[in-house]
C-alpha cells in the first residue's frame, strides 16, 4: 500500500464528522490493504 494512500485516508477521516463516512473511508483501505500492510496500517491510523 502506498504511504500516500494511507496519509490521504487519514486526512479525509479527520476532516470529516460524520460517523458512517469515516466507516467508509476505512473499510475501502483495509479491503484495497494487502494483508502484509494491515499490521503496519491500523497502529498509524491509532496513532
């Protein structure tokens, strides 16, 4: 996954306040994440 990709996301669900699109934005990273950047994705966007 690019570092781009996922730096976008983030920014998109801090911008937004509505609940169910920041479900939206997450859920269609983790489907497009390759299993080997999920463990590597989730402890960023905690972070």
């Amino acid at each position: 996954m690019l570092l781009a990709r996922l730096a976008q996301v983030s920014q998109e669900v801090a911008a937004t306040s509505a609940r169910s699109r920041k479900i939206a934005l997450l859920a269609e990273l983790f489907r497009d994440a390759e299993a080997d950047d999920v463990p590597i994705v989730i402890p960023y966007l905690a972070g």
